[in-house]
C-alpha cells in the first residue's frame, strides 16, 4: 500500500467527528437522507441475496442512468445475477427507485469513504464483480474491494483536463488506485490517454455509454394531456440548467417574445429542490412563472413552465423539439445530450461540454448541434430555430441519426466485460 494511501486512511479515520459534522449539515441542506442515513454508515437494509452478485457504482444522476441499459442488458442475459446499485445523493436514489428494473436489482447508499463503514458494506453484501461509472474514485472503498478479492472494473471512466492536473500531484496515490481496476473503458480516446498518463496502461475506449442509453422514458397519459395544454404554444426547452443559467433563459424568453408572443419557455432545473429559489428569480424579472412541482396551470400569459419535478426530462424533450444543453454555460462540463437527440430535439449548448465531448463532437459535426456563448446567442439560435422548422427538423433528424450509431457502445461494452460475467453466470443463450 502506497504511503499516500496510508496518510488517506489514517486521516479519514482520525477525522471521524469532523466527517460527521459534515453529514449532518448536508442532511440539514436536504442532501441525506434521514431514513436510509444508515446506509452511508456501510449499515445495509436489506439482505443480500442468494447467487452471485455485480455492484453497480454511480456518482449521481447521470451516472446511473448511463448505466440503466446496461443493467437491463445484465438482468436479460445472465439471469442467474443480481445487482446492486449504489449512489451517494438523494436525488439519484428517488430516481432509480422508479428506473430500475424488476426484482433483481436495487439501490443503496454509497458508504462514507471510511475503513470502518466500508467494511460494514462489504462484509454485508459480499459483491463478485463491482462495475465503476465515470469518475469517482473513492481510495478506502477501492483498496477495500480489491483487499476482499472483488474484481474492479472501470466503465465510461471520466478524466478531465483539470482532473489530470490534480491528480498528477499525486501519482502516489492515483497509480495504485488505477492498478487495481482489471479493465478501464473510457469514454473517448482523449480520456483513455488521460488515464493512461496516470497509470491506466491498458486503458481504451469503445464509446460512451450514455450514448447508448435508451430514451427516458415518459407517462403517455402525461404526455396527451400536456400538449393537449400547451396547443397552440411555441415551446423551446432549457434543460438541467445550473445557477446563472436560469436568468440566461428568461433573456432569451424576453429577447424572444415580442416576435413570439404565444412563447413559451421550459425551465428543468438540475436539482430540482431549486425550484422555489429559481421562481423567485425568475418572478422578480417580470415572468410569470408556473411550477410543475405544484400543479400550477399554464394559461396563455403563463411565460415560464418550470418543470421542477424529478425523472420528467423525457416529458418535456418530446413536447419542446428545441433543448439548450444545460451545464455548458455555467462551466459544469455540460449534461447528456444523447437523451434530446433520441427525442427529436435540435440541440444547443454553450462552450463547456467536456463531461460528454466526444458526443458533442459527433453531433457539431453532423450538423445536429448549435455552439453558444452566452444570452444574445442563444436567443438568436432558438428565434432562428422557431422560425425555421425546416432547419429545426434537419437538425433534430441528424441528432437521432448520431443516438442511432452510438446505440453499438453497448454491445462493444458488454463483450469487454464478459469474461468477468462468464465466471458468475453463464449467458442466458448458452444456458438454453
């Protein structure tokens, strides 16, 4: 174990009061959750089950939902398998409650990264193959699992530019932990060299999954009756948005109604326990807001819908046909655009989409996707976009077409894992 390594654990352990003093304000913000609190102990909530067992693990929301096709592909073709997902926020975990599917697979709480309730956790649950999402390489959870013998793999890994930097001061510490994955897929070929600088050697890329994942799914009674409402209204959609975001949106819905005065602008917020903040803003501009969390009507002088409900993406990018990216111009690395284009959406971001670059690449250079810096462009991209449906429609059908070709990722994805899957159950083809 690397001397790093040591000073981690020691200081993770020694700094047990003050871990928990952070818990407990992130629980007064709402970012716990009180009954399952337990969980981030390493305390489990139920039992395991019988049989082998694969660990799922996801940061946050966009993280697990990469992985939900993998999942159903999991539960289909190894039958014999179980699956555990685990997540460290609220958010995610009221989302997958509803996303995951069947009897076979269930979520839990990441434990806090400290040797005592790492321990707890996989003492309880015993995992036979553990499948990392992205980025978060918690060293006590990754030293622990490889100490108990469970094979790590790394899928859709994640390195920015300004992770690299960090993690370079530190090679004794992030060598080891890369060491310990036996395979690390990475979501492009840029990423895959940055982990291999880092010490990933056999590191590669066969795509990303969240380019794979199927649409979000939507309540079609919900669907009828919202655009039954909306009829006759001229809709653009601003999704995942970040602070400063929002009041990028109103600017362009004022920019934007004078010319359009059936305008109506959609607003999903990331988080959406941001809603109340996020009306106040956009109200104190001079809009009349209606929240979705609510039930509040839209009427004809209703100029922002703000959908502040969770697990309703799906909803909106089937009635707007027009998405601005959120995350691109807050400097959040941008979110998935993979989910509008699956849903007939002309797609718009702004400069910053280093979580999913490889994705935005493909869909600037079929001619899917609009770069923005800021308000002013953005409200000419969209004003062009409504007045051009022929436009808005070319650039929707090459965004599906862009989803369409990514959907071999996941095929590419499972038979890289496979071998580890051949030694806990056989393929639900060859068994028959």
């Amino acid at each position: 174990m690397s001397r790093l390594l040591w000073l981690y654990r020691g200081g993770t352990t020694a700094l047990g009061p003050l871990i928990a003093l952070y818990l407990a304000r992130r629980m007064a913000h709402g970012k716990e959750d009180p009954e399952r609190f337990a969980e981030r102990q390493g305390v489990a909530s139920r039992p395991r089950p019988a049989g082998p067992l694969v660990w799922v693990h996801a940061a946050s929301i966009g993280e697990a939902v990469s992985m939900l096709s993998l999942i159903d592909r999991l539960l289909v073709e190894r039958p014999l398998l179980s699956v555990l997902v685990t997540t460290g926020t609220v958010t995610s975990a009221r989302l997958l409650a509803n996303r995951l599917p069947g009897d076979h697979a269930w979520h839990q709480y990441v434990p806090v990264d400290r040797c005592t309730y790492v321990r707890r956790f996989l003492e309880h649950w015993r995992p036979d193959l553990a499948l990392w999402v992205e980025s978060e390489l918690w060293p006590n959870l990754i030293a622990e699992s490889n100490r108990y013998g469970v094979p790590l793999l790394l899928l859709n890994g994640r390195m920015s530019a300004k992770s690299l930097r960090g993690w370079r001061r530190a090679p004794g510490l992030i060598g080891p932990l890369l060491a310990s994955f036996d395979l690390c897929l990475a979501q492009d070929e840029a990423q895959a060299a940055r982990f291999k600088q880092l010490g990933a050697a056999g590191a590669a890329s066969v795509g990303n999954l969240k380019a794979a994942a199927a649409p979000l799914p939507v309540d079609q009674s919900e669907l009828a009756r919202l655009a039954a409402a909306l009829a006759g209204r001229t809709i653009w959609l601003a999704a995942s948005t970040h602070p400063g975001e929002e009041d990028t949106a109103a600017l362009v819905h004022r920019r934007l109604r004078p010319q359009h005065p059936n305008l109506l602008t959609v607003i999903a917020p990331r988080h959406p326990a941001r809603g109340g903040e996020v009306a106040q803003q956009l109200e104190a501009l001079g809009l009349r807001v209606a929240r979705r969390s609510r039930d509040e009507r839209i009427d004809r002088m209703t100029d922002i819908y703000l959908a502040d409900t969770l697990g309703e993406l799906g909803l909106f990018y089937r009635l707007a046909g027009i998405a601005f990216i959120g995350g691109s111009l807050a400097h959040k690395g941008g979110h998935n655009p993979i989910e509008a284009a699956l849903l007939d959406c002309a797609i718009l971001h702004g400069p910053d989409m280093s979580n999913t670059a490889g994705a935005a690449e493909a869909l600037a250079a079929a001619g899917a996707s609009i770069d923005v810096r800021d308000a002013e462009t953005l409200a000419a991209a969209v004003g062009r976009l409504i007045d051009d449906p022929v436009e808005r429609a070319a650039r929707a059908a090459a965004a599906a077409g862009i989803a369409a070709d990514n959907r071999a990722v996941l095929d590419a994805v499972m038979n890289r894992i496979a071998p580890w899957l051949d030694r806990l159950s056989p393929h639900a083809a060859q068994r028959a």
